[in-house]
C-alpha cells in the first residue's frame, strides 16, 4: 500500500463530526472557548450545542438545615447565561445561519459533555493553566473529557490575566 493509498484509507475511516459540543460555565475564558466551537461548527457545517451543567448540592448532614434549590431556577439562570454569551459571540462575528441549541443539563461537567459529545461529535473544552494544588484538589474538566471521550476534543489553551 502506498502513502497516498494509506492517506486515502485513513480519511475513509474517519468518521464526519455530526455535531459540535462546548460547555459554558461563565468562568473566564469560557466566551474564547465558545467562539472557537463555534468556528468549528461553521467550518463543519454542523450544529452547535452549548451546553451548561450544573449540580445541585447534596447535604452532607441530614441533621444540619440546608437551603433550599430550586432546580428549575438554577437551570433557567444558567441557560439564560449561556444565552447571553453567545449573543455576545455572535455580536462580534458572522454566525448567521448557525443552528444553536442551548441547554442546562443537571450533572457532572465533564460527563454531560462526554455524554452528549457521543462518538461523532467534536467535544471543544478550554484547558486553563491551573498550578498542581488546583488540579489534585479540584480536578480537570478538560483532563477527564481528554481522556474518556469517545469522539474528537479541541484544547483551547486559556491563559489568565492574572498570575497564579
């Protein structure tokens, strides 16, 4: 087999992204890390799905009073944030024509995405610089995505205006 038969094969294999997937947690960077999804999802010609999770906190002590959530406000503030985000986006470039979905899903950020990322989607997730401390202690969206993905993940490298 020759390279430009392998080439030919390997491209042949590869599956077509169907979809695009980025979280949106309103953190810094998080509008570079949309805009770049959606660059994809215009240069793939795929839909875009901006995606917040959240986590409703668990009581640790029964006995100890918690306050109260209510999910539906939780979600409802969270896709409402989103929502402005990416008009924010799509102020400053040309996305017309894009289908957007936007949507709060209850769960771990890094599973939601994985979830929904399925195995033909490109999964885009921002990769901040954290010192070590932060990455035991809170551990990595981006490194568990990375990892356990089945369908193909962007790194957008984000770096803070602030020194660590």
């Amino acid at each position: 087999m020759t390279t430009s038969d392998r080439s030919r094969n390997d491209t042949a294999q590869a599956p077509a992204v169907s979809h695009v997937v980025v979280g949106c947690d309103g953190a810094e960077g998080s509008e570079e890390v949309l805009a770049a999804a959606a660059y994809e999802a215009r240069q793939h010609a795929v839909p875009l799905r901006v995606l917040v999770a959240y986590e409703v906190p668990v009581p640790m002590d029964p006995e100890i009073p918690q306050p109260e959530f209510d999910e539906e406000e939780l979600a409802s503030g969270s896709r409402l944030a989103a929502q402005e985000s990416w008009q924010r986006i799509r102020d400053r470039a040309d996305f017309s024509g894009l289908d957007v979905r936007i949507e709060a899903r209850r769960g771990n950020p890094a599973h939601v995405l994985i979830d929904e990322g399925g195995e033909h989607g490109l999964i885009v997730v921002g990769r901040r610089h954290k010192n070590l401390v932060e990455r035991l202690l809170l551990g990595s969206t981006c490194s568990h995505v990375a990892k356990h993905a089945d369908c193909a993940v962007l790194l957008v490298p984000l770096h803070s205006a602030s020194k660590d």
